[in-house]
C-alpha cells in the first residue's frame, strides 16, 4: 500500500461509514520517547498511554525534524490502535501514531487541539 503524501493529490475512492469505523483511532499521552538508531529512516521509540481499556502501547514514529525526545512526554497524540503489531527492525510497533506532512515532507504529529482523557476515539 502507498500513501501519498502530496496535498494535491486527489482524495481516496470512497468508503462506507461502516468501513471508517472498522479503523480504530484513540487519543493517548506520550509516556516516554527515546532514540532508535537502528531503524532505517531516523524515528523515535515511543510509549503511549491509551487508558485503563487499551493500555500502553509502542510505536516507531519518524518525528526526529519536528520533535525533540524531550518535548514529547505529556503531549497527546493520536493513533490507530487496531492494527496488527508491525515489526520495525528489531522494534514491535503496536499502533500507528499519526500525523501529516509539511511543506517539507517531514512529520506534524495529528492530536487534539485541547487535553481530552486517554483512550478517547475519533468519530
């Protein structure tokens, strides 16, 4: 599967509200965020709590231009939490953190505009 990236692009052929909620996305608060090296393009290590329900989860995410390690514990972000786990080099991702590209093509973190409770879902 290719995702495009290029905000021109045209929008993705057309899905039934029922398939949109087959897609699991909850917000959760960053616990800790660390280095790894060993990954391919530069990503960071992180633990992200999604409540007593979902728990914590990790998740391999290539934030390194837009995000220093230390200014991510505390912040809130989305992700899909129902996707199988995927193997990153020698890292088991669990969820998928999202995000959108910049005019660069480097990673914005997608997250609430204001503090909502961990685990709450997009609809």
């Amino acid at each position: 599967m290719h995702l495009d990236h290029d905000p021109a692009s045209p929008a993705g052929e057309a899905i039934s509200f029922d398939d949109f909620l087959k897609v699991d996305i909850r917000v959760g608060t960053i616990l800790s965020a660390e280095p790894y090296p060993e990954a391919r393009k530069p990503a960071y290590k992180l633990l992200i709590d999604f409540g007593p329900v979902i728990g914590r989860k990790k998740s391999s995410a290539q934030i390194t231009v837009n995000y220093a390690l230390e200014d991510l514990p505390g912040r809130q972000v989305a992700a899909v939490v129902n996707f199988p786990p995927r193997q990153i080099g020698k890292f088991l991702s669990e969820v998928l953190t999202l995000g959108f590209a910049d005019e660069a093509g480097a990673v914005v973190l997608f997250a609430p505009d204001r503090a909502v409770p961990d685990g709450s879902r997009l609809f």
